[in-house]
C-alpha cells in the first residue's frame, strides 16, 4: 500500500515502459524524456499487457518504488489512480 502523503499530481506514462529499469532508469525517464519534477508526485508506469506496473514515489529523501504483477487480468489505468489517490 502507498505511504500517505500530500501528492500534487498522478502521473500515468502512455505507452510501453521497460520495468526492467530501476529506481535511478524510472527517475531518469521521468527527468529526460517527460522534463517533469520528480518531487509531491506520484509517476505509474505500465506494459503493453497492462498485468504488470510499477509506481515511483518520492518520500522526503529518497524514492519508492512499487511493483505489482497480475496473475490473471490486467489493471484499468482509472482504478489505479482512483486507489493511489
């Protein structure tokens, strides 16, 4: 479960991220490719599949990052976001 904290915004990448990337490959395609701030947000990454996700998370004075795998189904971007927020 997400740690509570004041969030600004939800940020959800369109389009196939590689969730092999880490903490430092998830930061460095937010700061790069999307030119967003990293900090009082919250960045959802997705495969093509939508079974897999990975959430970043920044928490005081460093990330978190989460990881979830279906089984069965796949995740609907807008339960996602209704339950991160």
């Amino acid at each position: 479960m997400l740690k509570e904290v004041t969030v600004d915004r939800v940020y959800l990448a369109q389009g196939v991220t590689d969730l092999r990337k880490s903490i430092d490959g998830l930061v460095a395609l937010v700061k790069e490719e999307f030119e967003l701030d990293l900090f009082l947000r919250v960045y959802l990454f997705f495969v093509t599949a939508r079974d897999k996700l990975k959430i970043l998370q920044w928490d005081h004075n460093g990330f978190w990052l989460y990881y979830r795998r279906l089984e069965r189904g796949n995740f609907h971007w807008y339960q996602i976001i209704i339950r991160v927020l």
